[in-house]
C-alpha cells in the first residue's frame, strides 16, 4: 500500500526537484535536460576514471580506478578531486555562492565573517597600503592585545627585551590567557559549558610540536633576527609544553604524587593562579553570581589540570606569554576562511532551516518527504532494533520510541529547540561587529557562542543516535539532491548512515567471514591473484564485512528507489550512453570514492566485499570462472535470504 503510494509521488517529486515551477508541461524537455546535464558530468567521471583494458569481473578496484592518476593531471580542478570529498566540496560551493542571501540575522553574522576573512588578503587597488603581517593585524584587532600593541611588537620576547619593556609588571599572563579562553581561544586550561554546567578540563593535545615547527611557525615574526634567537625561544616554550604535557619529569613529582593520593580525584584544589584565571575568565563573560552559583561545576582530569599548572607555577612568565601567544597566532591563521561555516554550523544550520537558500529551487516539506523515504530501509530497522533492545530491558524512554515513527516530526521538533531562530537572535543580536576587523569579530562570536553553550543543553551532533544527527544529516542531504545524481546519495551519505549507525553488527557473522574467507585465500591465493586474494589481517577482516554489510544495505535502499521510480527516459539514455546501467552504476560510484587512498587497503576492502556478493557478479556478468567470482561465497547469512 505504502509502496504504491510512493510511486505515483516520486515522478512528481523529481518533477519539483529539478525545476519548482516547470509546472506546465511544455517546460518538462528544458527539466529532462537540467537533469541531464548533473548525470552526465558525473557519469563522464565514472568513465574517465576507470580503466577499461582491466575487466572488472578479474580486480574490479583496478578496473574502476585505474585511470585516476591520469585523471589527476586534468585541467578542469573538479575531475582531480578524490570523489569522496564531493560531497564536502558541494556544500563548501554552496556556502560560498549562498552566503550573500543570507536573511537570518545569526546567518548574516556568520556571511560577514566569511567575507571579512576572505578580504584580509585583498590589497585595495588604488591606495595599496603596507602590507601587514597575520601578526601585526592580530595585535591590532584584539581588544585584549591591543593595549599592548607597541610591545607586543617585539614578541617572541627574550629575557632582555622583557625587562626593558617592562612587561612584567603590564602583562599578567593569567589574565591575557582568561580573557582569551572567554573569547573562546583556550590556551591553558579548558573552561566550557553544556546547559549550567561547567566543565573545567585540561587542554587536550596541547600543542607542542618539535623544535623544528616550532621555529618554523615562528620564522615570519622572526625574520631578519638572529638564528640563535628562534632556537633559544622554541627550545623554552617546548620544555613548557612539554612540561604541561607531562612528558618530562618535574622535581616536584613527589609532592604532586601525595596531594593526589590524599585528596579526592575530583577535588579541583584551586592555586592562587587558577583562583585569578576563573575570576578573569568569568568576569569577562558577564555572567550574573546566580547563574555561576547555581551552576553545577565538574573539574575533569583533575591530576592533570594539576600538574600542568604546577609546570606553570615554577616558570618564567616570560615564557608563558609567549607560548600563550604562539598559540594565538596559529590557531587564529584561518588560511582556509570555510572552516567558519563548520566552526559555526549551527548559525549556518539556523540559516539553512529557514529556507530561505533553498526555497526557489526546492519545497521543505518534499525535501522531508524525499529524506524519509530514502531512508525508508533504514529508519526501519533502526526503530525495530530500538525496539527489541527496549525489550530485552534496556530501558528507552517511551516517547522516544512513538518519535522515532516519524522522522520529518522528529526532525522538525529538534529544530524547533535547537535550530531556534528567536533565541538565536537573542543571543548573536547584541553583537555589534565592526567592519575590516576580522579577527575581534571572531572573537566577538566566540565568545556569543560560549556564553549560548550555558543556556543550550548538550547535544552531540556525532551521536547517531540523537536527532541532531539527523538533522544535520538532512539538511547535507538536501544541498546534495541539489547538485548530484541520486545514486551519488546512495553511495556516499546513504552508506555512511549505514556504516556509522552500527545497526548491522554481528558477531558471530563477522567470526564466520572470518572464517570464510581465510578458507577462500587458501583457496584462490596465487601469485597471479594476490592482488584480489591476499591474506588478510583480523582487523581487515572487520572492515571489509563491515564495509559488506553496509554496502548490500544502501544497494538495497538503491534497489528500493529504483522499483519505486520509473526511471526517468533521460537517465536511462544517458547511462546507455555511457556504456552503464542503473545496477552497475553504483559499484563503480562506492568504488570510486576510495581511488588513491591507500591503494592496497582500500582495494581489499572492495574487491573482497563485492566478489561476495551475487548482485555484483549479475550487473556485471561475470562468467563462472572470473577471479572475482568466487565459486562459495562468504558472509552470506543465510537468515536473511
Ligand atoms: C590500464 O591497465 C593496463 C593493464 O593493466 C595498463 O597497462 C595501463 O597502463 C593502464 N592505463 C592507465 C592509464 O593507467
Ligand atoms: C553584563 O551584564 C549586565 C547584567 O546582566 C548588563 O547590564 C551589562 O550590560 C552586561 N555588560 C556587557 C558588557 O555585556
Ligand atoms: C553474459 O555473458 C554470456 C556469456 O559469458 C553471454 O552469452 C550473455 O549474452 C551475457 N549477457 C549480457 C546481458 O551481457
């Protein structure tokens, strides 16, 4: 019933899809053609990439990348993309040509930082000032450094120029790292919040590279100076990171050993100078003496906030400025100024909820429509599995189980909390960003993004579980309709739902494909054949039923679409004219994304996983006695044929 209902809407969604208003019939040739146009530039991909003198019934990954490295020295920049980055590049490329129509106000916040980052490098034409360095416009805009702005000229600071410039009694290294870390750029020690909560936590990875990079970053504030110079100060600030890091043994380890013994682990006991950044820190977020003492406050890894903090006790102020500085002057490079959109997506995401980006070219309610029922298979088996694990005892909310029914409903409730644009607006509307200066700005928002984080409950958008999973899972699904062919979904975002949400773990299916194909190397493994057959380690084992099981799925979803979409006249001719079939098309699709990436890994992966599989030897004809075709095949369970 359902699935009768899906196929009279899908000729009309692909209908809206390609052109919204091509409502009359007489525009249905000029929609053919756009629709065309997106087969053809990825299909005439498919094709350049492979290598058609290799069979792809003998090593289908050498078949369908064998030209990449040909491909590669290619004048159009898009055919030298790995096809696995598509899809990050197609969102990057929307971004940049939609961030102008931004309507939001936290969305235009973020389009003027966008834009602001991009002009740092641009000279104006007709009065070409000096030109400055990241350094100096860093001194300059920072509204902690810039009371300093003539000494910190002179940074990395040796012992002389310290003195002389008297920054001992100017610059408080406790206060210039808390007012830092409350515009979001920690330097020493981790403060963040999750809905009144407080996190105090180390820094983890705290940078600290050879001496080597580090005179390397430091080589164009240091130009011109001594070499001796850069190898006094990288040697001081790696001791400390180092120290920080507790990779070098300290002379007070005893004493930390008895405090941390005596004391409960989670007792943060506060130093004089942990006391003065908390006070620096929070004075500068404005919070009110309710909210910070109603908050509940959890120290982690306190043994270690401890020891890096007793490193700093016993060394030189002068080498913690200029290691908290260090740290500034990388973090803040933004040589890539699109890491703002990922920096600040859920900004970007409250834009994109709006609709305003997309609605000349697609309607949010078929974009939903599309969304369940590409994932049809497998918001189905998650609910089932959800289910049975609530019945095995697992408590799960009711609730959550009745949502989980509706993903459209599901989606649009969290959007509602977490996507808010009035709260939004509440928060990012006092900012009053200044024009031409970049990096205050950022700050600026750094900061209106630390300060929402204690009002916002925490939300992982990695958990595949959560909603927030799905919502963002959603909206990269809409801008990808937008520019790609619909196969192209189910080869990338579709697989990856599948592979990411470990739904189709197993046990004993993986000890028996372990099995199995251990027997099917003995079997097969020859020198002619090892590329295809070579032996292959536990953990690969792991992949490659991993990348099976997930693979047959999205086929599946694939098979789904397909027997409920009559396939368009257009597509059909198109792929005849490739040389493909709607079946074979997303073998080489999956294939493809993973060309030149660790050639020999990848190409087990796949070969072992397709040969296994019926589906691949049926779209590809492979006759009975093909080296990928397996005479027993593995990792079929046979519950579920
Ligand atoms: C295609 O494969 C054949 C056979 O392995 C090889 O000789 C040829 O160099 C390959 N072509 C390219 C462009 O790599
Ligand atoms: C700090 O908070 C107080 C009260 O919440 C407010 O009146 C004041 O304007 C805030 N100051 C800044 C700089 O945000
Ligand atoms: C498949 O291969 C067989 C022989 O190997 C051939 O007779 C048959 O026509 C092929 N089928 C298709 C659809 O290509």
């Amino acid at each position: 019933m359902s699935k009768m209902r899906w196929q009279w809407q899908l000729p009309m969604l692909c209908l809206l899809i390609i052109k919204p208003r091509s409502l009359c019939s007489e525009e249905t040739a000029e929609s053919g053609r756009f629709f065309t146009e997106i087969y053809k530039r990825n299909l005439k991909q498919i094709v350049e990439l492979r290598n058609a003198t290799i069979e792809p019934c003998d090593d289908f990954y050498a078949h369908a990348c064998g030209n990449f490295g040909h491909l590669a020295a290619a004048e159009e920049p898009e055919d030298a993309l790995p096809p696995m980055l598509y899809n990050k590049q197609d969102r990057m490329e929307f971004f940049m040509a939609q961030h102008v129509n931004f309507k939001t106000l936290p969305g235009k916040a973020l389009s003027q930082l966008y834009t602001q980052c991009k002009q740092r490098r641009e000279q104006h034409v007709f009065r070409p000032a000096p030109r400055i360095s990241h350094w100096q416009r860093l001194v300059h805009q920072l509204p902690m450094m810039a009371p300093y702005e003539e000494a910190l000229s002179f940074w990395p600071f040796l012992p002389y120029q310290w003195q002389q410039l008297r920054l001992d009694e100017q610059l408080n290294w406790v206060e210039l790292s808390a007012q830092l870390a409350a515009h979001g750029v920690p330097t020493l020690l981790h403060i963040y919040f999750a809905q009144e909560t407080i996190y105090v936590a180390s820094i983890s990875n705290l940078p600290c590279p050879s001496l080597q990079g580090f005179r390397r970053s430091l080589a164009s504030v240091l130009h011109g100076s001594h070499p001796q110079v850069s190898r006094i100060v990288a040697h001081e600030m790696r001791v400390l990171c180092r120290g920080m890091r507790g990779e070098l043994p300290t002379t007070t380890t005893t004493e930390s050993a008895t405090e941390s013994q005596g004391g409960g682990q989670e007792q943060l006991t506060l130093d004089g100078n942990t006391m003065d950044y908390f006070q620096h820190f929070f004075a500068q977020l404005n919070f009110t003496d309710e909210m910070l003492s109603e908050a509940r406050k959890l120290p982690l890894d306190v043994a270690r906030i401890r020891q890096a903090w007793q490193v700093l006790r016993y060394t030189d102020p002068r080498i913690i400025v200029n290691y908290v500085l260090w740290q500034v002057q990388q973090e803040l490079r933004y040589e890539d100024c699109y890491v703002l959109a990922q920096e600040f997506e859920r900004l970007l995401h409250v834009e994109y909820w709006q609709w305003h980006v997309f609605r000349s070219q697609l309607n949010r309610n078929v974009a939903f429509a599309m969304y369940q029922l590409h994932t049809t298979r497998f918001q189905q088996l998650r609910r089932s599995k959800l289910s049975r694990r609530d019945w095995y005892g697992y408590m799960l909310p009711e609730e959550v189980e009745r949502k989980e029914l509706q993903v459209a409903r599901l989606l649009q409730t969290h959007a509602q909390h977490y996507l808010n644009l009035i709260e939004h607006e509440l928060h990012y509307g006092a900012l009053e960003l200044q024009p031409r200066s970049f990096y205050s700005n950022l700050l600026l928002l750094r900061r209106a993004q630390l300060r929402h984080s204690f009002v916002s409950p925490f939300v992982d958008p990695e958990d595949v579980q959560q909603p927030a999973y799905f919502l963002r899972h959603f909206l990269h699904f809409v801008q990808l309709v937008l520019q790609r062919p619909m196969y192209h979904y189910y080869a990338t975002q579709g697989l990856q739902l599948w592979r990411q949400s470990r739904l189709l773990e197993d046990t004993d299916g993986y000890y028996t494909a372990l099995d199995c194909l251990q027997r099917q190397t003995e079997q097969h493994y020859d020198l002619e054949l090892q590329d295809i057959y070579r032996p292959l380690a536990s953990h690969e084992v792991d992949d490659v039923f991993k990348f099976y099981r997930s693979f047959q799925a999205a086929l599946r979803d694939y098979h789904f679409w397909l027997e409920g979409e009559r396939f368009h006249f257009a597509e059909q001719f198109v792929l005849q004219f490739f040389g493909l079939d709607e079946h074979r098309v997303l073998f080489y699709a999956v294939a493809q994304q993973m060309c030149n990436r660790q050639d020999e890994i990848f190409a087990a992966q796949l070969n072992r996983g397709y040969m296994n599989l019926p589906e691949f030897q049926a779209a590809f004809n492979c006759s009975a006695d093909a080296a990928m075709n397996p005479a027993a095949k593995c990792m079929i369970n046979q519950c579920e044929k």
